[in-house]
C-alpha cells in the first residue's frame, strides 16, 4: 500500500503538534514507521488519505461497538447539533441517558457524567478518599486508567510502549500514595494491604485488563479482591472505561457476578464521541457536590452531542441483547482461526480473550499479568503489524493493546483477516 499522503500529512503535523500526534500511541513508535492518517470511517472499514481501505480492529479503542458512523448514533447527533451543540445547563437528555445506563448496570444508584475516561477514573479515586477519609490507593502494574498523575505509576498501554511507565511531571509526594499490586495475584495484594493497614481508600482495575494486551481475571480474582476489601473498609474500583456496555449490558459485574463500589465508563457510553462517566451506589455519590463536599465539575460534562450519541448507542443495545452474543461467536472464530494459522506456521504465540476483546502476544508463556505480557517477541510483533497492515488488516500500533471487534465485521472480513494473518505468519 502506498502512503504518501500520509507521509506529507505526518510531516506537517510534527511543525505545529509535539509528535505530530495527540495521543502517543498513534505515532507508531512501538512498531517503526510513521502513522497512518484516516479521512474517513463507515462500518467496519477505514479508509485513510492515501485512499487504502482497511479492516479496523482498534474501532477508536473500542467504542465502535456497532460499527462507525453508524446511521442512529449519527442521526442523533446531527438532530441535536442543529438545536444547539453546549450551553454549560441541565438538558433532559442527560436524565434520559442516566436513567438508561443505571437500568442496564448492576450496584448503580446513580452516575455523573464527565468528558473523558481520565476523568472518570481520576473523579472516582477522589470520590473514594472523600468518602473513606483515606489517601491511599492500589493499582495493579500494566493497568492504565487515564494520564492523572495518580495512574501514571507502572501504567499500562502507551506508558510501556514508550518506555516511561513513570512520568516526569508526578510528584513525589503523589507517587508515594499509589500502591502497586500485582495483576491475578491475590497473596501480593493481601500483602499490601497488610503494609499499608487503614490507609488505603480504594483498590482500582481494569477488571478485564486491556492496556497489557486483553488479560482475563483468573478465577476468583474479582472475588477475592471484593472480600478483602470488605474486610478492610476499602473501596472496590473497577475501570470500565473499555469493558463497559461492550463485554455485556451490565459490563464485567454482570459478567462475572462481582460487585464494585465505583464504577467508571468511558467509550462505548458516549457512542464515540468525548465522554466518561463515574457511577455508584447512592451512598456514596451523595458525597459529591453539591450534594456532599466532592468536588467535581466541568462546562462540557453531559455535552448534548456526546449524550444523543451514547443514548442511541445504549438504547440499541440494551434493546438487541443478541449482539454480545454475535459479538463473542465472532470474536471465538477469529480466535481459533488464528490460533490454526499461527501455529500451521510455527509461530510461537497464545491468544487471549474474552467476549469482542482479544490479543495476540508472541511468547510461549500465558499471559496473566504486566510481567508475562512483557515477555512478548516486540521484533516479531512489529513484523506482524506492518505485514497486516500491507494486507489491509488495522490493528493497535502496540504489542500491549488489545483489538476490539465490532458487530459491523462480517464473517467475510474474518476470513480475510485470517487469509492476511496466514501471509504474515509465513515470514515471521
């Protein structure tokens, strides 16, 4: 495929855009080469400036669950644009999508709605130390919830691919009240707790891991961490910025049958457009202003635009449940197929998934947690990227993130993307 337009655009992004990018992992640096620029998006396919069609499994890093520009959530969005596009005041539709996502998600009294993921998680940590009195918290090593300085402390995704897992720019004094556990690893966090007794406010993750590669709580994990938590007056966190409405209605509680005190969502929420949500029990979400002494706020929260995308998105699917059915079945063949196809071409790898998330790492080891994902072949997964890539497959610039799928991918899109794995993995 040629990529000369993208080349020029790339060029002349770097003059005015420190990267040229504004987000680090668009700019392929993990892999080699230089990013892709897109025009435009319908379905399951991309197609960049360079005219080239691509089979896209990043979906904007998941929320195209249904597809981009998919005809309800655009329609939404451009009826409302046309009454106004942010007034800084309570709308109805805010109401409406808040009513909606509560029914749909087990444990939820209530939910705030904010512009971003980052903010989200960061909103929930501050609403954990305002109602526990606590400072300190726990995150697991490769799990990432957001660029706040809090997270930033052995951070997954991006944070990794680049090297600095901690940040320049996060104080000391930070630092020191972020706790790091280790990812399916009850003892160790048993054990930091035990260092750290009636200090600790909230245990936050990614329940699903995602920002490692797609990682899976081992059994009893979820459960686990629920009991120590109640044993310790800590609250429990799960970061559902990628696994919320997209693993099933209720995200991961419902999949699993495990109840958090907090949870954030992102993505999926807000129908592809900015957007972040925190959500608890009543309990705990009267503690925010101006209800309680928790300050959050923000002149573009509950964005009318963001919010008329997110509620044809969660209306869709909370009205056609089938479609996490659809998703998983797809998600399943595309993972045995490659695993037949790697494996045909002696290409050392395990596969993990769960529901429409799946990754594919380069190591003979399981991968269960931050330390067997960075045990992957980077050479070979770099020659993998660039050789889909020739073959029109788009998957995430990074060996420690997961692909998405989206209920748009046809069974015939499957099997190109495995005919196209099938070519690569000959010359790996």
């Amino acid at each position: 495929m040629i990529y000369k337009r993208s080349s020029a655009l790339f060029k002349e992004a770097q003059k005015v855009i420190p990267g040229g990018v504004n987000s680090p992992v668009r700019a392929f640096t993990a892999v080699g080469g230089e990013p892709i620029f897109v025009e435009k998006a319908k379905g399951a396919y991309l197609y960049d400036a360079d005219g080239n069609k691509l089979i896209d499994y990043i979906n904007s890093w998941g929320p195209m669950i249904l597809g981009h520009a998919h005809e309800p959530v655009v329609k939404a969005v451009v009826d409302k644009a046309e009454n106004g596009t942010s007034f800084g005041m309570p709308t109805e539709i805010e109401t409406e999508i808040a009513s909606l996502a509560v029914s749909m998600v087990p444990n939820i009294d209530k939910i705030r709605f904010v512009n971003s993921g980052t903010e989200a998680c960061m909103s929930a940590v501050r609403l954990a130390r305002g109602f526990t009195g606590k400072d300190k918290i726990i995150k697991f090593a490769g799990c990432y919830h957001g660029h706040s300085d809090s997270f930033l402390i052995q951070a997954g995704s991006g944070a990794v691919t680049f090297g600095t897992p901690n940040s320049p720019g996060v104080t000391k004094g930070t630092a020191k009240d972020t706790l790091l556990a280790n990812f399916n690893d009850l003892d160790n966090v048993s054990k930091v707790i035990s260092e750290n007794k009636g200090e600790i406010a909230c245990i936050i993750l990614e329940p699903v891991a995602g920002n490692m590669g797609c990682i899976p709580p081992k059994e009893g994990f979820l459960e686990g961490l629920r009991k120590l938590c109640d044993e310790n007056n800590i609250l429990l966190i799960f970061d559902e910025v990628m696994t919320g409405f997209r693993l099933a209605k209720g995200g991961v509680q419902e999949l699993y049958g495990v109840n958090a005190d907090i949870v954030t969502f992102g993505k999926v929420i807000g129908g592809g457009l900015p957007v972040g949500a925190f959500a608890a029990r009543a309990e705990i979400m009267s503690h925010l202003a101006p209800e309680g002494p928790v300050y959050q706020a923000g002149t573009l929260s509950g964005n009318p635009l963001a919010m008329a995308a997110g509620l044809a998105m969660l209306s869709e699917l909370n009205n056609n449940p089938e479609i996490f059915t659809s998703l998983e079945k797809k998600t399943a063949y595309l993972h045995k197929e490659l695993a037949t196809v790697l494996t045909k071409a002696g290409v050392t790898h395990t596969i993990n998934r769960v529901g429409s998330m799946i990754s594919v790492h380069f190591s003979e080891t399981q991968v269960t947690d931050f330390k067997t994902a960075a045990l992957g072949n980077n050479e070979t997964f770099k020659k993998f990227f660039h050789g889909l890539l020739a073959e029109g497959v788009y998957i995430a610039p990074s060996a420690f993130e997961t692909w998405f799928l989206t209920e748009a991918l046809t069974y015939e899109d499957l099997d190109a993307t495995i005919e196209a794995c099938g070519k690569v993995a000959k010359t790996l």
